[in-house]
C-alpha cells in the first residue's frame, strides 16, 4: 500500500492567500501584455515572432507533398498512436521515502488538432497508474482563438488519471491566461511561477513550475525558479517548465530533476529520427528525450499530442512513466 502524501502549496504550509493572489495579479498583468504582443519574450531577450503566415504556407505544403505521395494516413496513424515511455531515473539527494515515487508526465497534447487525439492520450494515461501526474503545457492547437475544446478534453482526461498527489501543470506558448480558472475548476494545481511540496513522513519533494517561457518569459519566472530552489540540506526539486530553455539556470540552482516539452522531438523528422525544426532556443541535445546538464537529469517529452498538421514521420507520440530512484 502506499504511503499517505499531502501537498500544498508555497509556502510549506497552506499559502498566504493575499500573497498569492498579489502574485498572481502581477503576472496576470505581464501575461496580458505579452498575449497582445506578436515578438516573443525569452530568457535570452526579445525574438521576433515565429513567422506564422511562413509556417503555415510550409506546413500547408508539406501536407499537400504527403497527401500525393500517399504517405498522409500513415502520419496520422503515427500520431494517434500514443505509446507509453518508462523510465528509472538514479536521483541523487531524493529522500529515501521517495524511493520508486512514480511520475507521469504528459505534455503537449494540443488536444483540438486530431480527432481521437484525446481518447488516444486518456487510455494511454488509464493505464499508466503514477503518485503524481504532471502536465507540461500545449493544451490547444491555436495560439488565439476559443479553448473550450481543450478544457473539455482535459476534463475528460483528469479523472482518468490514477495519481494520488495530484495532477500539475504549467502553462505552454499555446496556452492563454484565460485558460487559467477553467483548468483549475477541473481541479488541475496549475504552477504559474509557484511552488508545491510533497510529503512522504518528514521529508518532502519539491515541484517547481514556471509559466511558459518561449514566447512568455518575464523575470517573475526567474525569481521563482531562485525562490524555491532547493538547499542542499532540505530535499530534491523538479522544475516543470514547457520549453527546456530554463534547465542551465535550473541546473545552477541544485534541482536535481527538469521536466518539459514543446519541441514534439521535431514531429517531422528525417529516416532515424533526426528533426528538421524543433521550435527550440536551446540546443539540440535537450530537445528530445534524457539528458543532463551539469548535475541536473531533464527530460524533454516528444509530445502526446501533434502540432500545425496531425501528422508524424519518423517521431514517436508519447506519454512518460518516471519512476523515481535513489542512488546504488
Ligand atoms: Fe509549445
């Protein structure tokens, strides 16, 4: 039987809530602004916008090629087929009492782009009973626009989920502040530059999650990722972010594990699986799958879901079962 977990959020006990809602009435500002504006806000400055009209013309193209060479029902098979990745990760400095702590991470759904997308990624989590699940961002196809059928869909998929200490997430470049109150009625803990901490007995696990930063990025997401990082002496922190553009300053920060997305491991890729785009201001290595930097492990998931066309060559659609483990 499991052991018993309790969380909450920053600070340890239940939040101040007049602080939190300042805080959160600060980045509702931010966010604002940055949703009206088309360049995009990064860690590493202002980029200019991802050229949409460019994009779309090439995706638009490129499924037409598909389409005549008879390849387009096979990349949209390839997207509907949600396989599940298991991993065991050594971990050092995790609490023994979090020893085989199972996390399952799902990640850009963008659920209102392929029909059955959605009940593809439900039974694929119905079956991958975790202690936590964390959701990392991209719930929607547009950018813009209605969101209900994204809500929806996340509505249908909470309660298929078996994670006794809850499901988190943080926002994704597709999604919008007013995205906010729906996903939390569903009763998703949504970190927006916020923290929560698990319990197993006296030690706890900290959850670190940041709004997205790829188009959003403003310094409240720096100053919370500084806030809650972990001491050396006081347990383990996952940083939960959409993109993997924050795991160097995660890493110099001492947590020990950095979870995220957004890149879909390139969607479309050449024979072997080598992407062509991958969306992604960081380098390549961390744009797919396990990797480390410094003493930090991260983990970029290549998307339950797909993004501009329902298609997939050449790339895996995936949710991730993490599991946990101290050091031998
Ligand atoms: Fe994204």
């Amino acid at each position: 039987m499991r052991s018993a977990h309790k969380f909450a959020r920053s600070p340890i006990s239940q939040p101040g809530r007049d602080s939190a809602c300042a805080d959160r009435e600060t980045w509702a500002i931010w966010r604002s602004i940055l949703e009206a504006q088309s360049w995009r806000s990064t860690p590493h400055g202002p980029r200019p916008p991802e050229s949409g009209a460019l994009t779309e013309a090439m995706i638009g193209a490129f499924a037409v090629t598909m389409r005549a060479l008879g390849l387009e029902s096979r990349g949209r098979r390839n997207a509907l087929e949600v396989r599940r990745v298991e991993l065991e990760l050594a971990c050092p400095g995790l609490p023994a009492e979090f020893d085989g702590f199972r996390i399952l991470h799902i990640s850009d759904p963008h659920f209102d782009l392929c029909d059955g997308i959605a009940e593809a990624i439900g039974q694929a989590a119905a079956d991958s009973p975790a202690d936590i699940c964390v959701l990392t961002g991209d719930y929607r196809a547009a950018c813009h626009g209605p969101h209900h059928e994204a809500i929806a869909a996340l509505g249908r998929l909470v309660p298929r989920i078996s994670a006794p200490a809850g499901v988190w997430a943080v926002l994704g470049n597709h999604d919008s502040i007013s995205m906010v109150q729906p996903m939390e009625r569903l009763g998703i803990g949504l970190l927006i530059n916020e923290a929560a901490y698990l319990y197993r007995g006296a030690a706890r696990l900290r959850l670190v999650g940041l709004d997205d930063v790829h188009r959003f990025h403003t310094h409240l997401a720096d100053d919370a990722l500084a806030e809650h990082a972990p001491a050396e002496s006081d347990g383990f922190g996952i940083a939960l972010v959409h993109s993997p553009d924050m795991a160097v300053a995660a890493s110099g920060l001492g947590y020990g594990l950095y979870l995220c997305g957004h890149t879909h491991g390139g969607q479309i890729c050449l024979p072997g699986g080598r992407p062509i785009v991958t969306h992604c201001d960081s380098p390549r290595r961390l744009a797919r799958g396990l990797w480390r930097v410094g003493g930090m492990q991260g983990y970029t998931s290549s998307g339950a879901g797909a993004s501009g066309v329902p298609l997939r060559y050449f790339s895996r659609s995936e949710i991730t079962l993490l599991t946990l483990r101290i050091p031998k």
